[in-house]
C-alpha cells in the first residue's frame, strides 16, 4: 500500500477572519486535489466560519475543544458548536498542556469527546529537551499515548491521528532531525499497531519547525506520514511548498 500524506497547518494565534479567507483563497490555486494526499488547516475558532467551505480540498480543523456539550464554562468551544465547521480537532498541543496546564486526563476527555461526536482528533505528543537528554524521550512518549488514547476502542481506532512534536523543535528553527523522528515514529507506529491492530495504518505526523528545506527529507521517512506546520503554514509560498513535497513523493 502506497503512503498517504496528511500536510497540516496549526495557525495558533494569528490571522483574522478576512486574512484568514485571503490565505485559503490564495492557497487554493496552488496545488492539485490529489489521491493520497490530505491538506488542512487548522485556524483560530474566529475564522473557522469564514473558512468553511471555501474550497473542498482544503480540510479544516479545530486547534481545541472543550468535552462537554454545553454548560457554564466562560470563554470555551463544546463539540456542538464545532460541528458542520471542522473535521479534525488538535487535542494535547504542547502550547496548551504548557500555557493552559492541561493535563493528560484533560487531553483524554478532549479526545474521546470528539470520537464520540465524529470529529478526526489528532494527539499531540512529544518531550522536552531535558527528557531528551535524560534519555526519557521513548517513555515520556508512551505515558502520553497511553493516558491520551485511554478507552478508544475497536472501529474509533482508525480515526485518530498522532502527531509527534518534540517541545523543543517547536518555533525554535531547530527541527528533529529525520532520524530522531524516523526513531519516535517506528515506536509510536508499533505501540498504535499492538492496539489498534496493524490494518489501522494510523497516520503519524511530524511537528517542530518544518519548513520547505526539511519537508521533504521528513517525509520520506518511512513511518511518517504527513507533518504539522506551525510558522511556515502561515505563508502561502512556505506552505504550498511544503504541500508540493508530498505531491512529489507520492509521484504526483
Ligand atoms: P513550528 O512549525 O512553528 O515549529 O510549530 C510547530 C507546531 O507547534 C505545530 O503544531
């Protein structure tokens, strides 16, 4: 079976809605809807009104969602209310289990939450750079899969995504290089094939600083499967550019 790519951008806290309806616009021309290749984004919750719909191959993601359906939580985003907006959902992004203290449960409760209401979630996981040098990368790793994916179950297995984002590659222009993420990304492949069995080929992304100059090098390592952008998806060029990697390692 032949790889399949998923290229996303997570905006974090920047663009507005009319930028953000400029970006898509712009990003819309530049690449071909292709078989095996996924492209999404992943804006503020104050664009994704504005976002949906302006072109279908352009998938749209949440970058947060609170578990319960409704209630007396000041300031935040219940599944209900993405529904009809977005496909995917972030759960467990380093910025949010760092800034905003989520944690792991928090990061469970999210993730079945948006099984349990038909959205694609994708966890995020990844160590710090005192881990890695503890040597603790691989069971840090672990730990989060474990208590992130704690009670997914039979079919739900196939619409998870991970995404494996080193804290330490993320906005610092130093990314892992592809074989310490090719390393992390056999052991998350393995630990996801023991659990969800092996047909589930569940897609493993790679986050921390890609940009156009390592995309495709990353992507060519055999148990990744697409990649997370944080800056370099905020420019049409740099993001287009790293889409077209994909586009040429599948042959397109
Ligand atoms: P950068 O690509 O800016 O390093 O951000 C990565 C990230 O956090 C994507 O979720």
């Amino acid at each position: 079976m032949g790889k399949e790519f998923l290229i996303a951008g997570n905006w974090k806290m920047y663009k507005t809605p009319d930028e953000s309806r400029q970006f898509i616009e712009a990003l819309a021309g530049t690449f071909p809807e292709t078989a095996g290749l996924t492209v999404a984004v992943f804006p503020p919750f104050t664009s994704l009104a504005v976002v949906r719909c302006l072109d279908r191959k352009i998938r749209i993601g949440a970058q947060n969602m609170f578990p319960e359906d409704a209630g007396a939580y000041t300031g935040e985003v219940s599944p209900l209310m993405l529904r009809g907006l977005v496909d995917f959902v972030l759960v467990g992004h380093s910025e949010r289990r760092q800034v905003f203290h989520e944690s792991d449960d928090d990061v469970n409760r999210k993730l079945l939450a948006a099984l349990r209401h038909g959205f694609l979630p994708i966890l995020c996981v990844g160590e710090t750079l005192p881990e890695r040098e503890a040597g603790q990368t691989l069971s840090k790793v672990e730990g989060q899969l474990r208590l992130g994916l704690a009670g997914v179950a039979g079919d739900a297995w196939a619409n998870v995504t991970v995404a494996y984002e080193p804290i330490w590659a993320i906005g610092t222009g130093r990314n892992a290089t592809p074989a310490q993420a090719q390393e992390v990304h056999r052991f998350i492949g393995g630990w996801l094939a023991e659990r969800a069995g092996a047909g589930a080929a569940i897609q493993v992304l790679y986050g921390g600083s890609v940009k156009p100059e390592n995309s495709l090098e990353l992507l060519s390592q055999e148990d990744i499967s697409g990649v997370l952008v944080g800056g370099a998806s905020l420019k049409v060029e740099s993001f287009s550019a790293i889409i077209h990697s994909g586009l040429k390692l599948l042959g397109a």
